[in-house]
C-alpha cells in the first residue's frame, strides 16, 4: 500500500515538474490539443456521414443483388466458368401426311436427277437433335461442333475451326463443315424458311445439300464500299450425288463463291452472289436400276454446278418481307458403266448432262406470324442428258409449289405448317403432302444470320 | 478480264472516303450518340441499329458486318443485349483487332452496375437477362461512367488526340451536372406506372418512382388477353399516373388499354433519334423524363 502511494506521488511529481517547466507554454498547448479534438471530431463526423451513405446505398442496392452471380454460375467440378463451352440443343420432329404410301415415298426420286426418295414417312418422324458446342480455343481460333443425333446414332456434322486473328479480313476455316458457297448449302436444316430443301438442291446435291465435307475454306472480306465476300473452298468431296468417295484420290472437288449486299434502304437489303461447286464425280445415284434386267449403273466423270442467288429482305416494325431465289446450272461428262449384279461391266457410255434449275420464295411476317410460298422447278432452259449421244426421253418437267404458315411464340420456338403440290416425279402421280413441323432451341442463343 | 477487276477494286479502294481519325462503330444510337459528345471530330461514329428498331432482334446485316470490318473499335451495350447478332458481326468481319478481350472490344456494360440481375433464371421466364437489365440507357447515373470510360479508351487508341478526349468528357459533365440537376427538380418521387416492356428500371431507381405492372406477363411476351383483364384490375386498386410504352412496341396494346382504363398512355423513346428532337443523349433523357411529369 505504501509503495503505491510513493509511486502515485512520484507521478504526480514529475507532472507538476514537467507542467511547470514549460509554464508560458500551458495555455498555447491547451489550446492546441482543444484544437486537434475538434478537428478529429469533424473527421470522425464525416466518416460516420459517408458510412451512413454507403450503408443506406447498399440497403437500396440489395434487392437487385441478393446473391453474386460468379458464385452460381461454376463450371465443371466447381472449376471456373471457362470449362463450359456455349451449348444448344434444337430438336426438329415433323407429322407427315401425303396421298402415296411410304414405300411409294421411298422410291420416289427426281428421274434423271437422283434415286433419293422423300426421305419422311406418314406419321411421325424425328430428323434428330442436333447438338451445338461452340466456345473460343484461344486468342486465334473459335472452334464449332454440330452433332445431329437421331435413331442411327450421332453423326458429326460439322466440327470446325475459324481464325480469328488473320490480318487484312481474311480468315480460314478449317476440319468437316457445310460449304458456304450457296445460301441453303451453309444453312442448317432447322434454319431453312420451309420443312425441307429447294428442288433443284434435292436434284443436283441431295436432301441436305452439300452437307458437312472435310475441308478447308478461305475467305476475304475486303474494306470495300460494298459488302463483297469472297471464298474458295477445297473438299473430300463426300457428296454421294456430285462426287462419291474416290479412293485414288484426296481432296476432289473445290468451291469459289462471292457474296455481294447492299443497303436498298433504311429497311432492307438485297444479297446476291455467284459460285461454283466443281471436281469429280463418281456417284450411283442418278439412275435407278434396270427395271428388266436389275442392272446398276455408275458414273465416272467430272462435275461443274453454277450457281446464283438472290436475297432481298424488308423489315421494319413488327412487318417483314423475305424474297430469295437460286438458280442453279449443271455441267456433268463421264462413263456410266452399268453392272450386273455380279459386279461385272455390261456395257460403259457416255453420259453428258446439261441440267438446270431455280426455286423462288416469298415471305411474310407479322409479328410472331409468318406465311410464306415457294415455287421450284427443274428444267428451265436446259434439259440434256444424253446417255450414248442419245437424249433420254423424261415425260414432264419436275415442280413443286409449296404454302406454310407459321408461328413463333418466342425466337427459340417455331411451329411451321407446309402443304406441297409435288410434281417431281415425272409421272401421273402427284405427292400432296402436308407437314407440321416443330423446331425447339435450348441452351446458348442461337445467332440471328441475315 | 483480270485487268479489268484490278482497275474496279483499285478504283473502289481508292475512292472510299478519306480517313477521318478514328472508325468508331457503335451498336445502338444512344452509344453511337455519347461516343460523338466524346469524340467530336477526332471519330467518325457509324451506328448499326436504327433507334426504332428493337435491339433485341436485329439480323446480323452484311452491311453491319462491313462497317466491323472497317472499325477501329467496336462498342456495344453488353449484358447479353446483343447477343444474337453482335458474336456473329464480330467474326464475320474478320477484322482481329475488334475480337472479344480485346481493348477495341469496348463493352459500355463494364462500367455500368446494373440493377435486376437474376441469379436463377430459365427461359420459361421469357426474354430475361440474367446479367442484369440491359436497358441503361435510361439511366444518368450510368451514363456518365460509361462516357468517362469512353473518354478513356479513345484517349489510349489515340494518344496524339487524348487530351481532346479528356476535354470533351470534362465538358460533357458539366453539361451532365446541370441537366441531372433539373430532371432532378421535376420530382417524379411517388409517381406510379405501368409499363409495357421491362424498359424503365433504372429510371424508376434514380428518380424515385414506381412501376406497379406490366403489360407484357414475362419479358418479350406479348400479352394475353387474360393478362390484361387481370391488369385492369390491379390497376382499379393502383390508380397508376401513366402507362409508359415506346411508339415501336406495344404502343396499339397500350392505347387500348388507356382507353378501357382513363389512364394516359406516355409514348417515350426507346433511344436516341426514335422520336422527334432527340437526337442526341441529352434531349432524349429530357424528353424520357419531361413526359414522364
């Protein structure tokens, strides 16, 4: 107890000793220190003030933001978003309905053009889901896979690759993918305006055009005044009607096209273009087998099918118009062996086939309605096919006039009724047929191409 | 023949216009509009999007693709707004310098925050985006950051010019400083009002009113004619000071419903140039907010 008192007088002490010392000083500091308190007062004041701000932004901000997004969204095992590539998913199922039987359907082709039937049977037919993955690899490269998967199996239809970092506009693309060279050519078939494909596509390249080729593809896209888009494309050359697989040799059949576009307006623009799809042909499905003998008949030879096309489309407000037309010309020379059922050579001739074709298309859009009308036909101007230096007699000139109306409840929903008059098989027989389509995207918003 | 290709490409190339600084390609007006504040006559501004169309269903046009191809940068409102046709116009120009992560990629969005962001969200919910509402254009408080970060971007493209940038920003937030002081005078505080699309949050949020109901159920859904029963009758209890809707959607939808209801339709513009004397940022803010009193 006693030390405690020594220490408290000791402290004591040594203040009043330190205060007198300074004495004159005592006021000023005094003053001072009143000073500094203020002043700290003042700040903390104004930090609370600006605390208070941010609170009462927060409470207003928090409605909004009740969770961070980043944390929701995580990619595979919880890694980071970057480990999921863009993914959608279109399911395209059709009702059929037509006055001829399936098996009639089945071999109904295109005479003097291709054995390929309709390809869809009364009732119900699935086409197949097609899976889209898309998703940049790195600086350089986008990389796009479509895998139509159906009750065969999943196909690869397309799994490509495309630069992103050539200089000067241009650009390479490169792996399996639809040639760009016409309009229907590089659209998929759920983005064709109609159920199914032109006429003069079905008659010289089959029901999906092209299709997914091997190959690579350059394109130039020059600072023009005018849009002008250049291309060639060289291909395996897979198309079973325009080229065949050649086991002597590689890359078979090649591609230019160019793609010019100008504004006609504030609302709308026409696109038109030239191409050519060339290389060589070994294909057995132009004709259909002897009737008499059974004999099937192959054709070796080289391929050339001109091309136009024309798109002209008008939108504003909630109207649309959407006129488009091809035409297609084709050149085709070779041998057409016929075979017996052995495998032996009865005969060989010379085919020689100057062919052409159009189809042109009408669309309307009302808001989330849209009509439309297509007329296609073959044999415009040029009708050879000369099998041993003597024309082929086809009765008729092969058309087809279809209708369709359709609704869009949203951009990823379509439900598209189609009736067609289809004259293309050269006899009396008429396929009136009537389609109800359904087209349904999930997944990664799919791209609005002109 | 090749010679005479030649000549038509050289003398195409020859004859497209001089260079005047730098290609500034916007997406919407209102971008278009606020890049010219910054830019004055450093840029030449092409903008892609006419101000009546909708900016959510725009076809990736060749002629859009042609101006990327010729940009030196490219900017665009973001929070997936574009989404459907921007990816496409990007690629296809083939023009590298404008690729995503890139500082000619100029995403206004990123200096934006925005308001209804969605954490879950599926599309049985309609047109909803899930990074937030997209239509900031509407929103002042927004506005002046993304012509700050224009100012800067430019500015590091083009340093020769960037105290021009930097200039041209200063003045156009003084400009912003007076007309955010007098749209905040107009006190549209406890106004309510129904609306036709989700256009109008980030105005509601600055200016302190309300939005009781939609027109549309679910965002980019037209309405059902059991929607709008139901509409009525919420509006019988909210007594709303105006339906707002936009002269290019649902104006013949809301007209209808003003006359069933007496309650006045407000025709806004969706952006800059839609409706007459707005053609610029700062008129078409006056005249969203002005009509809204």
């Amino acid at each position: 107890m006693n030390s405690l008192r020594i220490v408290w007088c000791l402290f004591l002490g040594s203040l009043f000793f330190s205060v007198s010392a300074y004495g004159e000083d005592t006021t000023k500091r005094l003053d001072r220190l009143e000073d500094a308190l203020k002043g700290q007062a003042a700040t903390i004041e104004d930090q609370q003030k600006t605390i208070d701000e941010l609170k009462e932004q927060l409470k207003a901000k928090e409605p909004e933001e009740t969770s961070s997004l980043s944390s929701k969204l995580t990619g595979l095992f919880g890694g980071s978003l970057m480990t999921n590539p863009y993914i959608s998913v279109v399911l395209d199922a059709k009702g059929y309905a037509s006055n001829l039987k399936n098996s009639q359907l089945n071999n109904r082709g295109v005479p003097g053009f291709t054995t390929e039937g309709r390809g869809l049977k009364n009732g119900f037919n699935t086409d197949g889901t097609e899976l889209f993955i898309f998703a940049p690899v790195d600086p350089y490269f986008n990389l796009y896979a479509n895998i139509p998967v159906n009750a065969d199996g999943a196909t690869l239809e397309e799994g490509y690759f495309v630069t992103t970092d050539l200089p000067e506009g241009f650009q390479v693309k490169g792996g399996r993918f639809k040639s760009n060279s016409t309009r229907l050519n590089a659209q998929h078939p759920h983005a064709w305006d109609f159920a199914d494909i032109a006429l003069p596509y079905k008659a010289f390249l089959g029901a999906e055009g092209v299709g997914g080729e091997n190959g690579v593809q350059l394109t130039w896209l020059p600072p023009l005044p005018v849009y002008t888009l250049l291309g060639i494309e060289v291909l395996q050359g897979d198309n079973p009607l325009l080229f065949g697989k050649d086991d002597n040799w590689g890359p078979h059949a090649f591609t230019a096209f160019a793609k010019v576009s100008v504004d006609t307006g504030d609302d709308s623009t026409l696109y038109a273009g030239p191409s050519v799809i060339f290389g060589s042909t070994r294909s057995a499905g132009i004709l259909p087998p002897d009737a008499g003998t059974g004999n099937t008949f192959g054709l070796r030879g080289n391929s050339a099918l001109y091309g136009m096309e024309a798109v002209w489309k008008w939108k504003s407000g909630l109207h649309g118009v959407n006129l488009q037309g091809e035409y297609l010309y084709l050149v085709q020379n070779g041998d057409l062996t016929e075979s017996a059922a052995t495998g032996a050579a009865v005969s060989v001739h010379p085919l020689h086939r100057h062919q052409d074709g159009a189809y042109i298309q009408a669309l309307y859009r009302y808001g989330r309605w849209r009509i439309g009308a297509r007329y296609d036909r073959l044999e415009l101007f040029a009708d050879t096919f000369e099998r041993g230096g003597v024309q082929e007699n086809f009765s008729g000139k092969p058309w087809r006039a279809t209708g369709s109306l359709e609704f869009n409840p949203t951009e990823f929903s379509t439900i598209r009724t189609q009736f067609t008059s289809d004259h293309s098989g050269r006899d009396a027989r008429v396929n009136n047929e009537g389609i109800l389509q359904f087209i349904f995207t999930i997944g990664a918003h799919p791209a609005h191409t002109f | 023949m090749r010679k005479l290709f030649l000549a038509i490409v050289l003398t195409l190339t020859l004859t497209s216009p001089a260079f005047a600084g730098l290609n500034v390609v916007a997406t919407l007006p209102w971008i278009g509009s606020i890049a010219k504040e910054i830019g004055k006559d450093k840029i030449t501004v092409t903008t892609l999007v006419k101000p009546s169309q909708d900016p959510h269903y725009v076809e990736a046009k060749p002629s859009m693709i042609l101006a990327a191809r010729k940009a030196d940068i490219i900017m665009y409102n973001g929070l997936d707004l574009e989404v459907g046709y921007l990816p496409l116009i990007i690629e296809s120009s083939k023009n590298s310098k404008l690729m995503p992560g890139r500082s000619r990629n100029f995403d206004c969005s990123r200096f934006v925050s925005a308001i209804e962001k969605q954490a879950n969200v599926e599309r049985s919910m309609g047109d909803v985006h899930p990074l937030g509402n997209p239509h900031y254009q509407f929103s002042p408080h927004n506005i002046i950051r993304v012509a700050e970060g224009m100012a800067n971007a430019l500015a590091e493209l083009d340093r020769a010019n960037g105290d021009a940038y930097r200039a041209n920003f200063r003045s156009f937030a003084a400009r912003f400083k007076e007309k955010q002081k007098q749209l905040l005078s107009l006190n549209l505080k406890g106004k309510r009002y129904v609306a036709y699309h989700k256009l109008f949050g980030y105005l509601a949020h600055e200016y302190g009113f309300q939005v009781v109901g939609y027109l549309e159920p679910k965002p980019g859904i037209p309405p059902s004619a059991a929607h709008i029963e139901k509409l009525i009758e919420e509006m019988r209890h909210h007594k709303p000071d105006g339906i707002l809707v936009t002269e290019a959607h649902g104006l013949h939808e809301a007209e209808s419903l003003g006359a069933k209801t007496g309650v006045k339709v407000i025709v806004l513009p969706q952006d800059v140039g839609d409706m007459k004397g707005t053609d610029d940022w700062f008129a078409f803010v006056d005249k969203v907010v002005s009509s809204l009193r």
